[in-house]
C-alpha cells in the first residue's frame, strides 16, 4: 500500500464541494455496495476498471488504477481488465487504456487529472 491519494477528477471533485449532501449519500450507497460484494478487493477493483472502460468514463481511471494497483493488481491485470470489454463493448474499451497505463506506471508523487 503506498500513501499516495490518487488525484479525483474535476468534476467528482465539484460534486463533493457543491453538493455535499449528495456526495454523502453517494459515498454511503458505494461503501455499503462494496461491502455486499462478495468479491474481494482486487477482483472489484478490477471489475471496475472494466465498466469504465466499457462506458468510457476516461476521468475515474487514474483513481481506480490507483485503487486496484494497492489491491495488488499488476500492469498487465489492468490492463486486462479494460481490454475484457472488447467483445461486447468493441474498440471504445481502448480509449481510456493510455490513461490507465500511465496511471499505473506514474511516480508516487505524481497526480493525474483528467
């Protein structure tokens, strides 16, 4: 586990100051889904990458990269993950695989925001 607190986006990070309440109560229905999952942490992690790399949602990458590096996945398991889509959502999976490489392989001191 490293110290690094993965960069969020711009606009996750507006949510959380303009909508606290909102953001709150976003917050407790992801843990409490977290915590029904009967997969374990890096399995999740990586289930994740997958969805956002299927509905290309390019701005969550660098933190969920970040997310299932500390779970324990390894470069060629993220990108793996992202790659799973490509028979049912196509070559779209591949728009977010350079930020998730260079995610993975950024320095602990370094943020991305995307």
């Amino acid at each position: 586990m490293s110290d690094r607190q993965p960069k969020i986006s711009k606009a996750f990070q507006t949510f959380m100051s303009e909508a606290p309440q909102h953001a709150e109560a976003w917050g407790a229905a992801v843990q409490g889904l977290a915590s029904a999952s009967a997969l374990d942490k890096k399995t999740a992690a990586l289930a994740y990458l997958a969805v956002l790399a299927a509905l290309r949602f390019e701005s969550g990458i660098p933190f969920h990269v970040q997310s299932a590096k500390e779970a324990g996945a390894s470069r060629e398991e993220v990108i793996s993950a992202i790659l799973v889509g490509l028979p049912p959502a196509g070559h779209s999976v591949t728009q977010v695989l350079p930020e998730a490489v260079a995610a993975y392989d950024a320095e602990q001191g370094q943020e991305h925001v995307h």
